[in-house]
C-alpha cells in the first residue's frame, strides 16, 4: 500500500487562488479528483496544470494517438494511477489491449504512430540528444511541425502528473511499479 505524503485539501483549506479554483471545479463537476484536490497546495501548480490540460485538448494530435503516447510515457515515469487513467481513456478512445500494450512498450503496429511514440519517449528521457535526424525522421512519416511540437506538450503534461502523483503518494493500493529500462 502506498503511502500518501501530501494530503487531498478542500477548497476552503487551500491557499489563495487555489481555493479558489478548486472550489470552481468542485461546483462545476462535484468533486475534484484526488491529484487536483492534492495539487491545491501551490496554486501556482494547480493554475499551471489546469491551463495545461486545458490548452492540450485542443492539440492535433488524435485521441487515440495522444493516449498512446500517454501511456508510452506513463510506462517510462512509472505513475500506476496515471497508466490507469490514460488506458481507461485509451479504451474510451477505441484502442484495443494491444494497442495499449504495444504502446506500454513504446511502439506500435503503425510505423507513424511508432516514430511518433520514439520522439516522445525520447523528449523525455533524452531530450539533449535529440538531433536534425531525429526530427526529420518524424517528418518523413508525415507529421507536421505542429504535431512534433505539440508532442513536448503531451510530454509535459504527462511528466507534471506522474511525477505529481509519485511525489504525493497517490499511486493505486497494488503497489504496481513497471520494471522499465531507459528508452
């Protein structure tokens, strides 16, 4: 069983503009969720994170695809809660379990998808290496400059969560940690 090291706050326990946008998402939708409710403890965090989220819908990088890259990245970080959540989505997106799991792997049966996959994995382990050569490589597989930016978009948000949720202690109660090696 995980430990939790930082606790879920109220909006009427969190400081300054936290408060207050937690208490906006607790109106709006319920209840906020226990990493956000978590994050409330910076608002600086939690604002960066829900502008994050938010400008990262609108990407053009398809659902499907995005989960994919998600889970890649979750598999590498090692956040259970977070790889639990991004493979519910990627079901919800229509991915099969062997979509999810090629993805967990950091590949794909779609050479696209697949280099696509290696960029992210890559901007986030190895992101002082990347080179003209592994840029061009993702183009000759027809993604656009958008698509290749927007990818450290995905990295990021995907880094902030899990690293997010593995400092605070929110991680499922089965203890999963991935054995990985670096990409």
């Amino acid at each position: 069983m995980t430990t939790r090291r930082l606790t879920a706050l109220t909006p009427e326990q969190a400081p300054g503009r936290a408060g207050e946008l937690l208490g906006d998402i607790v109106r709006r939708h319920g209840s906020a969720g226990e990493m956000v409710s978590t994050m409330a403890h910076s608002p600086a965090v939690l604002d960066g994170y829900l502008n994050l989220s938010r400008a990262m819908k609108r990407v053009k990088i398809p659902r499907a695809l995005s989960e994919k890259l998600s889970l890649a990245v979750q598999e590498w970080i090692g956040c259970g809660t977070c790889r639990a959540s991004h493979r519910e989505a990627g079901r919800e997106a229509g991915l099969s379990e062997t979509d999810m799991e090629l993805a967990r792997q950091g590949t794909s049966t779609d050479p696209r998808e697949a280099a696509l996959i290696g960029l992210a994995l890559r901007v986030l382990a190895e992101p002082g290496a990347l080179s003209d050569e592994d840029v061009a490589e993702v183009r000759a597989h027809g993604w656009s400059d958008r698509v290749i930016a927007e990818v450290v978009g995905v990295v990021a948000l995907n880094l902030l969560t899990g690293a997010f949720n593995l400092l605070a202690g929110i991680q499922p109660d089965n203890g999963d940690r991935p054995d990985r090696d670096v990409p």
